[in-house]
C-alpha cells in the first residue's frame, strides 16, 4: 500500500549581485549534490523561529558543544558586582583584541561611581537648547550632580 503524501514547494530568490546571496547560492548547489538542502532549510527555520521566541532548544539540539559552552560562562555574582562587572569588560576586551578589535584608548581620569544611591527629589529637570554645541555641556552639567 502507497504511503500518503502531502508536500508543498516553496521558493525564493538570491540576488547573486549580492556577495553574501551569491556565497549562499553556491553552498546551495553544494547542498544539493549531497541531497541535503531540504534538510538544512527546515533546521535553519526551526532555529530562527525558536531562537526568535527566546528559546535554545533547537539549538542545542543541532549543536550541543554549545550547551557546554553556554555552561563555562561565569555567572556575574550580585556580591560585588562592580569588581565582577569590571573583570567580565576586562575579559571581554582581551577576546575583542585577539579577535583583532582596536582596543579603546584609557583615559587619563577614569568615571567616578558612587556606591551610594541617587536621590531622585531635588532632580530638577531643565529643557536643553537644541544645539549640537550645548549638548555636550548640557550632560556635563547633568552629571555634575552625582560626583
């Protein structure tokens, strides 16, 4: 007895003017040699569909080295947070550089945070002139509150 189907064909364009497109249109032939594309298209759209409702499910179930990876990453503890913040930026930076940023220049005189809460009552609150000269003295003088 014959097994019943029932498919449906989707299509869709690549601009091969486009560097990325025409790349992807060549791993596409690639793909189909191997008989694989149709696969791959319903992984791709299963992934983006649950990674876009904020799930990882899909995603660890195609890559599970990535669920190992995901387990490494030091979470930022609450204790302490400022020390723990500034070691996670500082961690950051060093991979930024080796993956071949250019590392923000250190200024001479680093931004003092308080440890101490912010009252809010005596803000008050001015409207700034539209003038691309004032803004930055508008924040300046804005911040010139909390130091």
């Amino acid at each position: 007895m014959a097994k019943d189907t029932f498919r449906k064909r989707f299509t869709f364009w690549l601009d091969l003017f486009k560097d990325d497109e025409f790349k992807l249109a060549e791993e596409i032939e690639v793909l189909k040699k191997k008989r694989n594309f149709s696969r791959y298209i319903r992984d791709g759209l299963r992934l983006i569909l649950d990674l876009r409702a904020g799930k990882t499910d899909v995603l660890v179930e195609l890559f599970p080295w990535v669920a190992d990876t995901f387990a490494q990453v030091e979470p930022i503890p609450q204790k302490d947070s400022y020390q723990a913040l500034q070691k996670q930026l500082a961690r950051l930076e060093q991979h930024l550089i080796r993956e071949g940023a250019t590392p923000i220049p250190r200024t001479s005189s680093p931004i003092k945070i308080s440890d101490e809460p912010v009252d809010s009552s005596g803000i008050e609150i001015k409207k700034a002139k539209n003038s691309d000269s004032n803004s930055a003295q508008n924040f300046l003088e804005s911040m010139s509150m909390f130091g």
